[in-house]
C-alpha cells in the first residue's frame, strides 16, 4: 500500500479545477456536518458542569409560566438527601432597549443566604458575597457579563418590569464565576416582593435544589413530586442539565431535525464525491490498461483509486472542520437565549469523527467505478478512447 502512495497523491490532483471543486465542496459540507456534529454533543451528550450533576430544579408540571406556593419549599427541605433548597425566580424585564438582542441576558431572583448553599462551586469574593447577602438591592453577576457591558462594583442597573409590575433598581456588588453560568445576573428576590401587592406575592416559579449524592436524585425527584401529587399546582422535579433541554424542546423534535440534516448532508457529499471519482475512472481507463500490462493487479488498481477517493475527501474534511471551528467562535459570542450553544467548540471527538465521516463517503462513493475498472480486460481498457 504505502508503495503507492506517490501515484496516489499525483492522481488525485492531476485535474487540479475539478479536484479542487470538489474539495470545496466537500469542506463547506463537512463544516455544516461538524458543527451539526458539535451541537448535538453540547446540547445532549456534553458532561454536566461541576456541580450540576447533584442540582434539581422544581417547577410547575403544567408550564414553566405557572408558579406555586412559597409554602412548598418547606415540605421540600424536608425530603431526605436535600441539603439545601433555594428560590429561582425568573424576572425577565428590560435593560435599556429590549430590541437590541445584545441587551438579553438571564435575570433571576433568590435567596441571597440560600443560594450559595445551592451552587457550592460558585468563586466569589468573600466582601462581594457579604453585600450581596446583606444589602437589599445589591446584586451580582457573572464575569462575562460584566466585561460585555462595561459594569463595575457600585454600577446602578435598571431593570424595567413586565412580567412582574415593579421595577428593579439594583447596585451590582461584583461578580462570580461559576461553570456553566453565562450572561446571568442574581438579586434578592425578596427586594421583587416588597413592590407587589397581589396575590403573587407568596408564589414562587422554581426552586433549585442540591442533593446530598448524585445517587439520591433520581429518589429526591420521585419524593418530591409525589408530595405534591394531589395539590393544585403539582411538581415535576428534573435535573438542572434536563431542565435546560426543555427549553430546546420548544423548538420541536430537536434530535431528528439535526439527524435529518446530517443525513441530508451526507448523502450530498456521497453524489458529489461519486460523480467526480465516476468521472475521473472514466477519463483514465485507457491508463488502467496500460497498468495491468506493466504488472499491477485488480487489487492494486482497486487500491490506487480508493486512495485518490480517500485523499480528496480527508483534505476537504480537514479543511471544512477548521472552517466549522471558526463558525463555533462566531456562535459563541451570540446571544444567551440558548446557553448550551455558548460553549460550543468542535472538540477532538467531533473533529475526528468528522474526518471519518468524510474519508468513509469519499471510500464508499468511488467503490463501483474502482471495482469496475479493477474488473476491465486489458483489451477492453485499451480500444476505450476515454
């Protein structure tokens, strides 16, 4: 094999416009795939942050719009395995000019002295973490927020009600950092309550719960949901990382929309790859006769142009997943709405997988018209005028 490996590469590049056409071709094809590839790992595969995996969040089981009674976060203390339960409040608001999508970040409220308990993996100033317990309109926010906007320890932040009829304002403390948290900010949802007058006042939309072992969640969320079973507003308790895809649910059948892509994709490339290796087999029969004359045998000629097929498609594969890991940096510096996609990247597993996606395509696309020219008599090769 490795003998033929200088036929190979000459080959594959001896019609250069068609060769690289095809190589185009393949990389912006395989650039959609891995990032294909990337958003499925980040949004079903990739691992739980630090700390997530011992985190559940209890919400309404009819709709995430739908809050409960203040009063359930005591019965849930009481379930056995939690450590530690806190308010988690969504605020939802305007900052600024709500038609500017950079001006979206997440807004929710809690229980400043709870809610370290809830997130032990948060890195925060002690001073920072002080105010922020202790002041009522303090609030805090992640590091890449701060830097997006330009905020600074003392900054006033104004937050105009919708959902709620109050508005926020707040005295940003600093900032944390915390894996997983992106473009978020915290502040005492007890400041929210103190403006309303209705009877949503005492109603909470979830709370974030920690357990004490990741082998007590799955129990935890059976206890907890069979507790409130027959209430008015019943519970679904889930995972932290589970909750986060019910927001991809939103779109539909998330899974299914990406394989189809992939599979619309894929077969693309596998017509593109086809014609160009059925074109160039073709154009070159005269030359496989003269091979089998000078002594290479079917399996050799076989070999030769799988090679070329193999070495078109791996150099477009290569190129196509740089090309993605570029788009991914571009992705990344879009909106939060969707935190999965904030650090998308294309990993050595999806970039190897790529690659091997684009070499099997190029190997099975150009194994008729390989065989078929491994099979040609000689005479038959040479009367073939190309």
């Amino acid at each position: 094999m490795l003998r033929y490996l200088p036929l190979v590469f000459k080959n594959s590049l001896r019609n250069r416009r068609r060769s690289i056409l095809t190589i185009s071709s393949i990389a912006f094809s395989l650039c959609l795939l891995g990032l294909l590839f990337a958003m499925y790992r980040a949004l079903f595969l990739a691992p739980p942050a630090p700390g997530q995996e011992l985190r559940l969040v209890v919400r309404n089981k009819v709709s995430l719009t739908q809050s409960m009674p203040a009063s359930y976060e005591a019965r849930i203390r009481q379930v056995q395995g939690v450590k530690e339960a806190s308010p988690w409040q969504w605020f939802g608001g305007t900052y600024k000019d709500n038609r500017d999508p950079k001006n979206f970040f997440a807004r929710f409220g809690v229980d400043p002295k709870k809610f370290f308990g809830v997130h032990p993996e948060i890195t925060i100033d002690p001073e920072v973490k002080q105010k922020f317990e202790t002041e009522r309109r303090a609030c805090i926010v992640t590091t890449d927020l701060a830097d997006k906007f330009g905020w600074k320890p003392g900054e006033r932040i104004v937050l105009q009600g919708d959902i709620f009829p109050t508005n926020l304002e707040l005295t940003l403390a600093g900032t944390f950092k915390a894996a997983g948290e992106l473009e978020t900010l915290y502040f005492n949802w007890d400041y929210v309550r103190e403006g309303i007058t209705s009877g949503r006042k005492d109603q909470i939309g979830a709370w974030q719960v920690l357990a004490d072992s990741a082998e007590s969640v799955p129990r935890i969320s059976r206890e907890i949901d069979a507790m409130f079973d027959n209430s008015p507003a019943q519970t679904k308790t889930e995972s932290e990382q589970a909750f986060a895809l019910s927001f991809v649910s939103f779109l539909g059948n998330v899974k299914v929309f990406l394989m189809s892509i992939v599979g619309a994709v894929t077969f693309t490339i596998l017509l593109v790859s086809g014609n160009t290796m059925a074109m160039s087999v073709r154009e070159r029969i005269r030359e496989v006769g003269i091979l089998k004359t000078l002594g290479y045998t079917p399996g050799a000629i076989l070999t030769i142009i799988l090679g070329e097929a193999a070495v078109i498609s791996a150099i477009g594969g290569a190129i196509g997943i740089a090309m993605a890991q570029g788009m991914t940096a571009v992705i990344r510096q879009g909106p939060a709405f969707l935190q999965g996609l904030k650090t998308l990247s294309i990993t050595p597993e999806v970039a190897l997988l790529s690659l091997a996606v684009a070499i099997s395509i190029g190997l099975i696309s150009s194994i008729v018209p390989a065989w078929g020219a491994a099979k040609t008599p000689i005479l038959d090769a040479l009367r073939n005028a190309g």
